[in-house]
C-alpha cells in the first residue's frame, strides 16, 4: 500500500511550560508514516497524543519547546519559518479535530469557511475555490453541496458536520490528515461511516492519515500500523494486527482489556487500574509501572528503551512478561493467567 | 435542544408551542423593532433629524446668523422658537444645529469605534506586553471622568470644534477596547480558530475572518448607544466654551448662552430639547438592538 516515506519524525521531544515549570510531554518519539498509509496514535488522555500532533503543525502554546526532526518531503517541519510553516498547514498537512460541533465556526456559512483557506493556498479566484469545495463536499458524501455551501454549522447533524471538516481538510488535496479523535464525539454508526470515509479517501487519493485516538476498536478496522503512546513515549509499535492480536506491552494489554467489545468472547472487561500521571507527577522508569500488573522493582529506576522485537515490531518493556515464549507460565503465575481478547477475531488462544 | 429541555415534563396535553413557553418580557424582546413602541419612536425621532439636519436651509426661515430681529423676543407667531440675545432667530438656529451635531457625533463614534476596537481586538488577541500596554492605556482614561478629560484635552489643544472633536474621541475608544477584547478573549480558544490556524491562516486573518464575526454585533450595539453620548459630550464641551466658537450655531454653545440668558427661557429651552430628544432616541434604538441581538443579557437583566 506504501510507496514510500512522506513523514518522518525522529526524537521528537516537547516541553510545555505549565503552572508549576517546564515538563517533558512528549519524549524522544519517533514514528513515520508511508504514503497512503493509516498510522494509528492510540493512548489514554494526557499520554500526548495530541501535543505530538500539534507539535508537527508548531501549534503548540506559547512557552513551549520542540526538539528533534520532522521531515516532510525533505523539509524538516521545525525550522521553518513562520510564512513557510503557514504554506504546508492546510496545504500539505490538514487536520480534521474531534469535536465537528466547535470546529467550525457557527458564524460563517459553510461556503466562507470551505474557501478561505483554498483560495490563500492554491491562489484561486472565488468561483474557482467554490467549485472546489462542492467537488469536495461530493467527494465525503454530503447530499446537496449547493445547498450545503449556504448553510451554516447548526443546520447539520454531527456526522455531517464532521463530513464537512474533512472536506475542508481535503480541499487543497494535502499529503498527510491528522485526524484527532475524528469520530469521539459522534455515535457509534456515524463513526464507522466516518472510518469508512477516511479509507476510501485514502485509497482513492493516495492521502495519508494519521489518527490519534484512545479507541483501539476504531484503529483495528482502519489503520495500517499503531503507536501505542504511554506518558509521552511510544511503548509499543507495529502492524495493526500483530499489536492488537498479541499485544506485548502490558499498557497496551490492558487497553484491549478495557475495551467494552471484549465481553463478547466471554472475558469481563477489565479497566486499568488507576488514572494515567499528570504532567507535573511523572513516576521514575516505565512511568506505566505503578499501574503495570507485571511492574517489578527495576521497572521503577529504569526507563525501558524501544527496542526491537522482531517482524518491525518496537516494545518498550524491560519484563517483557507478554512475550510468547513464556505464555505457559514457569513461575509466576499472574503473569499471563488473563487471555487477550481480539477484535479481529483471528484465532484465539 | 434547548427548547426541548426547556418544555415541561408532562407530555399529557398537546406540546405547547415555543410562543407560549416564552414569558412576557421575552416576548416583547423577540418582536421586530416596528412593534416597539419606544424603538419605533427612537427611530422616527432620528430620521426627523436627519431630514431636518439634511434640508435645513429649505426648512429654517432664516440664516443661522442673520441679525435682523430685536434682541430676546419671546416666541411669536414670526419667531416660533423666540430670537436669542443677538437677535437670530432660534428656530433656523436649532435647524442648523442639526448639521453640526449629527454629522460629528456619527465620525465620533465611527472613528472611536474602529480605534477602540482594533486596540482591543488586538489585545486579546495578541496577549502579553501588547495586551498590557494597550489595556493599561485604557484604564488610564478610564481613570478620570470623562467629562473632565476631555476638558483637559480640548483646554489643552484649543477651544475648537476640531479639538473638541479630538477630545471626545480620546476618551471614548477605551470602552471599545475593553468590549472588544473580552469578546475576542472568549472566542480566541475556541477550536474554530484552531481549526483556522491549522488551515493555515495568519493572526491578522483569524482576528479578521473569525473573530470579526463574533465582535461586530456587541460592539455595534455600543456604538449605537454612544451616539446619545457623544452628542451630550460634544454640546458639554461647546456648553463650556471649549467646542464650537460663536457665531457657529452648535446645540451647546446655545444651551450656554441660555444660561447667560435667564430670564429669557425660550434661549436655552429649545436647543436643550434638542439635545434631549436626539440622545434619548439613541438611546431607545440601542436597547432595542441590544435585545435583538443579544437576547441573553436581557434575560440576564431580568427585564
């Protein structure tokens, strides 16, 4: 499906200046994504999912610092102007954010809203731009885009609404969609036409799509591979399916755990103990530690490099417990006594 | 949504229409301005006065200046008005005071208005040392009565019309800025301007595309009800002797020299109703917008 890198993020890092000082939100993160490709960002709140993708755009609030590489068609994102960071936001990188009901402006009529930003990047006259957005407002399935353009944000449902938010993403026919959260806020029908939507999107246009979202259901339909994100790092990388059919982190276990869809197969959803660490309380080590069921003690001094496991997967854990060379369990028996569900329904253990 | 919250539990009898569950006062502040009395007055009263400030020479009998009556006639049947104590005919007078006071009082607010507003807007939005310089400016001159400000401006540049003028725009633009700025603070986290940076847009065209939208109503609104203000401080600073300069006929260089007058009430009567009856209906118009256009703050206002 890919032919080639556009993106490549390297040791990207992020420090917010918060109330009570500077804090390190995202931590040496790197990932990549091919073209036409679906990479999932997956995590719970505050794990910094979002900053990551802000952080590429250099939207980030004032106060804040990014370090290493983001490298866009040989370009590296972080040491471009401000002019010229301004030329690829929209253009080359658009982003679709989670709530369609506050995105859009609920002053503007669709038609301002759906041009202003294509007739600055593409230099197109007014008729252009509008004929433009109605081909892009057919293309997410919007019924009567004429009639759409004159409407303002409240007379749409919220699925369309989100359907219009990815047009405008659409109109300069950008390289790379960061979609955040791009289907939380809407029902659970309208989000598989959403995903739908993307995908096709992806395979007619050869666009590709970066969405971040806590949901790990959302991600095993779509997305080609997964980052599992935890306290500003990656813990786990690798092809969709291999991740969420055997998962090795114990985070990322645990989110499969959690998910309602694994009652189906007869195991009780299981929720992570404990609330993900804020900012300003990071823990020593694995910062998943002090919720980790497999924490021992080394798991609190030292960080667990990403390293590789193997068939282009990365794990960022020391114990490695899940690993399947030790599923029988040798001595500690907790370790492994809870079956991973899978919402891919391959075969199951 | 909200209405349907807003609908009583009981679903026995037919829902009742939206009409019935609004009470009196919310009524009266969705109506169209026709069918509010003291807007529609406000509104008649404005337009006389632009027809009279328009088609004075037709209208007044006399030149604002013209000498040739006996000093203080009462009202009569030639001088409806009465003649001041230089002999002119007050009612031409009052006419043509029309075209001075109107005309001025509308740059005053036009130009307060853009000043005020691109301050403040620029100060929410911008934020930090800009923020702090503008807005510390403006509490400056919030700092002092108006009034006596605009004295101080208007003594300290010369007693003219042009100075007054000055003046009056020196100590309005902050209410501007102020009104300005909170709206933009609100809207300026809002995702819709996220979403506008993410597309690309520079700061000047956000505050200009997104959030001009959200500041026109509020500070129109303002605008509209410091017209009345504008045009009493304008005739206070004349009335003190500090705006327009004789034989100009300004509203309250007349009002003044009615005061010198006393005995001869017609002198400062009628250009003082003058004054009253343009700022009150001003100032009818501008509450009637604001509960067009804002119908929160009226519920707020508990009216």
């Amino acid at each position: 499906m890919s032919t080639g890198t556009l993106l490549e993020v390297e040791d990207l890092s992020v420090r917010l200046r918060t109330a009570r000082g500077i804090r390190l939100a995202v931590d040496h993160v790197s990932f990549s994504i091919g073209q036409g490709e679906i990479l999932g960002i997956a995590g719970e709140s505050g794990s910094g999912k979002t900053i990551t993708a802000l952080s590429l755009l250099g939207l980030l609030p004032g106060g804040s610092r990014t370090t290493g590489r983001v490298v866009l068609d040989g370009r590296d994102l972080l040491t471009l102007h401000r002019r010229e960071l301004r030329s690829v936001r929209g253009r080359q990188v658009s982003m679709v954010l989670q709530d369609p009901m506050t995105s859009l402006h609920p002053l503007l009529r669709i038609e301002v809203q759906m041009t202003e930003h294509v007739r600055t990047h593409l230099a197109m006259s007014k008729d252009q731009a509008r004929e433009r957005a109605l081909e892009m407002l057919a293309a997410v399935r919007i019924p009567d885009p004429e009639q759409a353009l004159a409407s303002h944000p409240h007379q749409f449902s919220g699925g369309m609404r989100q359907r219009i938010a990815i047009a405008m993403a659409l109109a300069c026919e950008p390289r790379l969609i960061i979609a955040d959260e791009p289907t939380t806020a809407l029902d659970v029908t309208v989000q598989a036409g959403i995903l739908s939507l993307l995908d096709q999107l992806r395979r007619e246009r050869g666009v590709s799509v970066m969405i971040i979202t806590h949901d790990l259901g959302v991600l095993s339909s779509i997305s080609d591979r997964l980052c599992v994100m935890y306290g500003g790092r990656i813990v786990e990388h690798g092809v969709t399916r291999e991740v969420l059919g055997s998962p090795r982190h114990p985070y990322t276990n645990g989110l499969m755990q959690a998910l309602p869809g694994a009652s189906g197969t007869g195991v009780p959803m299981r929720p992570i103990g404990g609330s993900p660490p804020s900012l300003d309380d990071m823990p020593s080590g694995c910062s998943f530690h002090p919720r980790c069921d497999y924490a021992q003690v080394s798991c609190s001094s030292k960080v667990p490099p990403l390293r590789p496991i193997g068939g282009g997967r990365l794990l960022a854990c020391d114990p490695d417990p899940l690993a399947p060379d030790r599923s029988e369990p040798s001595s500690s028996g907790a370790a492994t006594s809870v079956p991973v569900p899978d919402p891919l329904a391959e075969q199951v253990p | 949504m909200t209405v349907a919250d807003s609908l009583p539990l009981d679903s026995d009898a037919a829902p009742p229409g939206v009409e019935e569950q609004l009470d009196r006062s919310d009524r009266a502040a969705l109506r169209p301005p026709w069918r509010q009395p003291l807007a529609l007055t406000g509104g008649l009263v404005i337009l006389a006065w632009i027809v009279i400030a328009i088609f004075a020479p037709l209208l007044a009998p006399d030149p604002p200046n013209s000498q040739f009556a006996a000093p203080l006639l009462a009202p009569t049947h030639q001088f409806v008005f009465g003649t001041d104590q230089l002999g002119r005919d007050i009612f031409s007078r009052v006419l043509y005071g029309a075209r001075l006071s109107l005309p001025l009082a509308a740059l005053l607010v036009a130009v307060s208005l853009a000043i005020g507003s691109l301050l403040g807007a620029m100060a929410g939005f911008f934020g930090g040392i800009v923020d702090s310089v503008i807005m510390r400016i403006a509490d400056l001159v919030f700092a002092f009565p108006g009034i006596i400000l605009a004295l101080a401006v208007a003594a300290a540049l010369g007693p003219q019309l042009r100075n007054a003028v000055l003046a009056v725009i020196v100590v309005s633009w902050p209410s501007y800025a102020r009104l300005a700025r909170s709206l933009v603070l609100g809207a300026r986290t809002s995702e819709y301007v996220t979403s506008a940076r993410l597309f690309g847009s520079s700061g000047w065209r956000v505050l200009r595309v997104e959030l001009g939208p959200n500041v026109a109503g509020p500070l129109l609104v303002l605008a509209t009800l410091d017209v009345g203000n504008a045009v009493l401080l304008l005739s206070g600073l004349s009335f003190l002797g500090l705006g327009a300069q004789p034989p100009t006929a300004e509203w309250g260089a007349m009002v003044s020299a009615g005061a010198q007058n006393f005995n001869s009430w017609w002198v400062g009567l009628f250009p003082g109703l003058a004054i009253l009856t343009v700022v009150l209906a001003f100032n009818f118009i501008g509450d009637a917008l604001r509960d067009i256009l804002d119908p929160r703050t009226a519920r707020m206002l508990g009216k």
